[in-house]
C-alpha cells in the first residue's frame, strides 16, 4: 500500500484552549488514521532536536518555553500522500495569514502560538516519528477502512 506516516503535534497553546478534540476531529473527518497518539511532556533535549533548525532564531528561546507550558499530544497520521495532506490541512505558519478553511487560520492569530506541528517532507516525518514514538507505539491498521477511503488504483 501506498500510504505514508506523518508527526503531528497538537501545541500546548491547543491543549490550554481545550480545541484538542476539535482538530483532532478535523483530521479525522478528512479521512487520516490516527495510528499513534499520546501525551508527552517535552524537555530541551527534544526541542532542540525538533527546532534545531530554528536554534540561531531570536524567537528560539519562547517558543522552546512555550512548547513545554503544558504536555503535548504527539499523534502518527496515516494516509495516501499524509505528508502533503496535512501540510495543506495545517495552512502556513503564521496564523494569521494562513487561508481560511486550514486549521491556523481557522483556529489561531499568531505567528507562533499556531496550534500544531506538522512533518514537512518524508525525510522529516521518519525523523520526527522517531523521535517521539517507539516502534511500538505505532500500529498497523491493516486494511481497516482503506476500501471506504480510496479507489482500488490509489492504494
Ligand atoms: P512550521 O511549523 O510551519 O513548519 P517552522 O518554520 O518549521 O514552521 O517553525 C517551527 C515553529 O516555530 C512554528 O510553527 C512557530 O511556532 C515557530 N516560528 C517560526 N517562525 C517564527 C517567527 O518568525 N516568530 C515566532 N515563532 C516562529
Ligand atoms: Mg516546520
């Protein structure tokens, strides 16, 4: 099968303003399996690893604190093309210029305080998978409902 594994985190921002079930619900709706999910504390150690790219940014020391204001829920999506899917689902960056009808601009104002992470390519999924599930605690759905969500050609 054809499907792809994605890292989605919901920010602490979402857990504070009890939207939680709703975009989880959003991803849901759309069709993506949630094949993994839990709620974890983050620590330096794994934000300076999940924005090392970001480490020489003037913003880097808020957002690693604001990352670790509450737990966050770290959740595998699974789907055809799931990376790009939930990229697009998610919108751009910042809140505020992101299009209507994405989860930041339907559900945040700000450039950082912007609801969830979201993988942005296969390379950054499998690392990011990694770095916030063991093996385990992903699972194989199988077939499941993939006869209800695509065409025999798409899968
Ligand atoms: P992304 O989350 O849309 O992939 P990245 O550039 O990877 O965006 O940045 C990771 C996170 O860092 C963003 O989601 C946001 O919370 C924060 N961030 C990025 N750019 C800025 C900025 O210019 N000011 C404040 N926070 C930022
Ligand atoms: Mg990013």
């Amino acid at each position: 099968m054809k499907l792809e594994k994605t890292l989605v985190l919901l920010k602490p921002c979402t857990l504070e303003r009890a939207l939680m079930g709703e975009i989880i619900s959003r991803f849901e709706k759309k069709g993506l399996r949630i094949v993994g999910m839990k709620m974890m504390q983050l620590d330096d150690a794994i934000l300076a690893n999940h924005y090392s790219h970001l480490v020489d940014k003037p913003f880097f020391g808020i957002l690693k604190a604001s990352m670790m204001r509450t737990p966050v829920v770290a959740m595998c999506l699974e789907g055809v093309d799931a990376i790009s899917v939930v990229r697009t689902i998610t919108g751009s960056t910042n809140g505020r210029n992101a299009d209507p009808g994405t989860i930041r601009g339907d559900y945040c104002m700000s450039n950082q305080q912007n609801i969830v992470h979201a993988s942005d390519s296969p390379e950054s999924a499998k690392a990011e998978l990694n770095r916030f599930f063991c093996p385990e605690e992903i699972f194989d759905f199988g077939t499941l409902n993939i006869p209800r969500l695509y065409a025999e050609d798409e899968i």
